[in-house]
C-alpha cells in the first residue's frame, strides 16, 4: 500500500520531518481514506497516527579558550593610525588656508613637505610657525 502522500500531507500537518511519522498498521484502512488535513488531524487525536521523538545527541560542550602566546591580540601599527589623524587634521586647515589667501600655493607646497616629515605635533605648533613666518 503507497501511503506516501498521506505520510507527506501528516509531516505538513504535524509540522515534523516525514522520517518521523509513524503510521499505526491497524489503522491503515482509516489513514488510506483520510484526503483532508482534519483527517489527518483527528487520526493523530485517536491515535492512529504517532510522532516519534527526536534522537537527539549529546550536548558538546565548549572548552575554555586559554590565552597564550598565539592569542593575544593587541593594537598594531598605534604610531601609524596618530600620523594620519595629525596629517589629515593639518593638511585640511593647510587647505583652507590657501583658499581664503593666507598663504599661496608654494608655500603650501612647503608645509606640506614639513607636515610629511612630521614637524608639527598639532594644529597650534603648526599655527605658531605661520605666524612667525
């Protein structure tokens, strides 16, 4: 007796895999001419058809992670990141500066050189040097 079908619509129904239907044999005349899902339903109520229980496996459990030489993770490279903070910081107000005059474009030229060279610590060392230019 094919009961493929009926054992897909009970999965659907019962929301379970179709490996876990089970079908009672002495009610397989009943299960044959169920067509509805309140059939199926009602069969399941009686009895007729069972759900068998989830295998399951062992729970793993999680080792602890030890901190030795492969993992510590520090910042890298703090040095690299504060130069380019300082040189974006002074190349922007280098450009302002020239758009509204103060200095011209070889002078800008110049300060960007020092800028690269890492002759200003900040925005006002920076500043204090123009002014005595």
């Amino acid at each position: 007796m094919q009961l493929d079908k009926k054992k897909n619509l009970a999965a659907k129904v019962l929301k379970v895999g179709k490996n876990r239907v089970i079908f009672v044999t002495e009610h397989l005349p009943e299960i044959k001419d169920a067509i509805t899902r309140m059939d199926i339903m009602d069969l399941y109520k009686s009895g007729a058809i069972q759900v068998r229980e989830v295998k399951g496996r062992k729970k793993i459990v999680k080792r602890k992670n030890r901190r030795r030489v492969g993992k510590v993770k520090r910042k890298v490279n703090k040095r690299k990141a504060e130069y380019v903070i300082i040189t974006r910081k002074l190349r922007k107000y280098t450009r302002g500066l020239v758009r509204t005059g103060a200095i011209d474009k070889e002078q800008n030229a110049e300060i960007r050189k020092q800028i690269r060279s890492r002759k200003f610590k900040s925005k006002r060392n920076l500043k204090e040097s123009l002014e005595d230019l």
